[in-house]
C-alpha cells in the first residue's frame, strides 16, 4: 500500500481501515464529530485538533510532502462505510517538529544497518501540547474503537514496510489500550500553571513563599520598565499588520535558535481567517509600535501557549510576555490551566509545576523493540524521579509561618 493513496483494507471485527493523504478528506462535518476537534466536544475543545487549523498547516505547505510531513491520516469505518474514529498521522521522512526526542533510537537502527525513516508520526505538526490522539465518532462504543484504532495503526505500519509508529502527547487514560496492543510507553515532562480558582494575580502569589513573591513582582516590574505595555488581542483586534509584525517576531527567535522557523507567513493569515476566536497574542508595545509578541491558543479550559519572539531584548520580557500574562489571562477568563510548551525548569520559579507527559511507540524490528523498551523502563523511573523532586521545589509555601508576612 502506497502512503497516503485511500485504499480500504479489512481489519479485525469488521473494521475497515482507510489511509487518507489529507485532513481535507474527512469532511468537516466528520471531523467535528471525533472527540476533542470542536467546541460542542463533550470531552473539551482542543484548538490543535481542529479542522480549521489542522487544514492551515496543510493548505499553507507547513505540513506536507515537500517540507517532510506526508499525511497518512487513519479512517476507521465500518464496512458501510460509517466513520468510527480516526488518528491524525503523518509519514516522517526526519524527526523534526516532534518534541519527543527519537534521534538516538534512528542512529541505532541505522548502524545496524537497517533504515528507521519513513517512520509514522501521530501528533499534532510543531505542537508539544497533550489531546486525543485515539479519536472516537460520538456515540460509537469508545472502547472497542480505540482498541480498533491501535489495531489499525500497527497493519499500516506493517502493510507500509516502515519502521515504527509514535503517538506523542497522549492523554494518561489510552496509555493503557495501546500497552495491551503492544505499544511501549514513554513519559516526559512539562511545565503547566493550574488555576486554582484565583480571583486575581495577587491571589495567586499569596500562594507563593514570602522570597518568591517579592522576586516575581520584582521581574515584573522590570519587564515594562522601559516604557512598555502590553495588549492583549483576539478575534478581529488581529489584522493583517498585526500577524506581519507578530511574523517578524517569530522568524527572529526561529532564524537564531532552530535555524528553520516550521511556520510560514500563510499559515497565520489562513489561522487568523478560520479561527481567530481562539488566537490570543500577547504583544508588547514600546514607542508606539510593536516589539514583541508571543501566540496561545484558547481551548475550553485551557491556554496553550506556542511561539514567542522580539526585536528588541529587554530583561525579563520574555517572561513576562510569555508565563506571567499567561497567568493573568487565565485567571480573568476563569481557564483551568495554561500549558506553555515543550521543556523549561525555568518556568517552575513562575508558578507552573512538573507535569508527566505519554507517549506510545510500535517499533516493528525485533531488536531496536527490545533495546527502545528496555531504555524506556529507565527513562520512566527517571522522569518520575525528576517529577518528585521538581514537585518538592516549586515556589509555592510550604505552611512555614515565616512566608506568611
């Protein structure tokens, strides 16, 4: 079976599986209907998984053939035709854009003399933020497709010859379904602020030990000493000018630290057409004109934040920009929780604790499964142990009278 040509194969208990080569050949109807895709979601609204920005990232060239991202998206029907579930998956020819780090598991297989790329990705291109991977037609039997999901994911990878399949980001509760499917489990961390009901920034730091909160309001401070204020802007406040100077900002941070920014300038015009609604840039103006910016974006009870960039550095902005107004648009739009990307202890010192993220992989050599499984149940115990010490040096008090002043 070629990638992504649309043929239908039978699967176990009736299934058929079909490899779409685009998200556009779901029909928005179809796509809205999966858990997590759109706002009538009952399981929450994940704005990554959405049709409108999945389709930008592929109608833009962010994330096709060319720059290394072949969609292969799974449909599983049954064999009326009836979709049940699907997985967002593309056909990687690199390990770039991914977030969970997979360049030494390549490297070996390589000098084995076997080749690890093509590889399957499922996940969200460019976004290190945990949502349905697994995704369920509301209404059908939840169990029994996601185990037909898993299924269906490793005949793919078989029928296609590649070396693997991982699905990064996934949510805690499908580890399980994928374990018994045959899956390896990995974990990582991130750094995510939970709002605890706050009526205000200053509630939250009254949460904080006395030395902590004294140093935020401090940096705070510091960050728009210079002249500097911030706007928040949402829905029609982004115009096109504002997406070109937000661009500026982000091929200065991408050109200077990975060298090659994923995102073009398309893909944010095609964003601020199709969901503007849930776009908040935090921008930062000094001088009458704009000279930083960082883009999140809103779900039903989350910020997620993504890119950040300026032309101009100033102490501290970038966290003010970036986590501290993160916090404050939460806190006033009642969100549970800010997710502000991939990796980052410096975040634990603002308020955002460790959290554990999963991931699942099917390696389809005998001999890189058994190396990448017996590596992973070390990096497990790691990263639980990162966790735990991380969780013990938040800033938050620890009910020591002194930090009560």
């Amino acid at each position: 079976m070629d990638a992504g040509d649309g043929s239908r194969h039978e699967g176990d208990a009736g299934f058929v599986v079909r490899v779409a080569a685009g998200v556009s050949a779901f029909t928005e109807a179809e796509w809205n209907g999966l858990t997590g895709t759109s706002r009538t979601s009952e399981s929450g609204y994940n704005p990554f998984l959405s049709y409108a920005f999945l389709t930008s990232l592929e109608e833009s060239g962010c994330a096709v053939p060319r720059t290394g991202w072949q969609g292969n998206h799974i449909r599983l029907e049954t064999a009326g035709g009836r979709l049940l579930g699907a997985i967002l998956c593309y056909a990687k020819s690199h390990s770039q854009g991914e977030y969970v780090f997979d360049h030494g598991w390549a490297d070996a297989l390589e000098r084995a003399g076997g080749h690890y790329y093509p590889k399957l990705q499922c996940s969200v291109p460019f976004t290190p933020v945990t949502g349905p991977r697994l995704l369920v037609t509301r209404g059908e039997d939840e169990a029994s497709v996601k185990a037909g999901l898993a299924t269906a994911l490793k005949a793919v990878t078989d029928k296609l010859g590649v070396s693997s399949a991982h699905i990064t980001f996934l949510p805690r509760r499908d580890v399980g379904v994928l374990e018994a499917a045959g899956y390896l489990h990995r974990t990582d961390q991130q750094f995510h602020f939970f709002n605890e009901g706050f009526a205000n920034y200053d509630n939250f730091l009254a949460t904080l030990a006395s030395r902590k909160r004294k140093a935020l309001k401090k940096e705070r401070r510091e960050a728009l000493a210079d002249g500097i204020s911030i706007d928040w802007l949402s829905g029609k406040d982004i115009t096109e000018r504002v997406w070109d100077d937000f661009f500026a900002f982000y091929m200065d941070t991408g050109g200077r630290k990975w060298g090659r920014p994923y995102l073009n300038r398309r893909f944010f015009s095609l964003v601020g057409e199709r969901m503007a609604d849930d776009v908040l840039l935090v921008m930062a103006r000094r001088n009458g004109r704009y000279i930083a910016g960082a883009i999140n974006f809103i779900g039903s009870d989350a910020l997620y934040g993504r890119n950040w960039g300026c032309i101009e550095d100033h102490p501290f902005l970038h966290f003010e920009v970036c986590y501290h107004q993160a916090i404050d648009f939460a806190i006033d739009r009642g969100l549970k929780v800010v997710e502000a990307g991939a990796q980052g202890e410096h975040k634990l010192a603002r308020g955002y604790r460790p959290v554990t993220m999963h991931s699942a992989h099917y390696i389809a050599h005998p001999g890189l499964r058994r190396a990448v499984d017996d590596y992973l149940k070390r990096e497990r115990r790691e990263v639980a142990h990162m966790g735990a010490y991380l969780e013990e040096h938040t800033p938050f008090r620890k009910e020591d009278p002194s930090d009560i002043a």
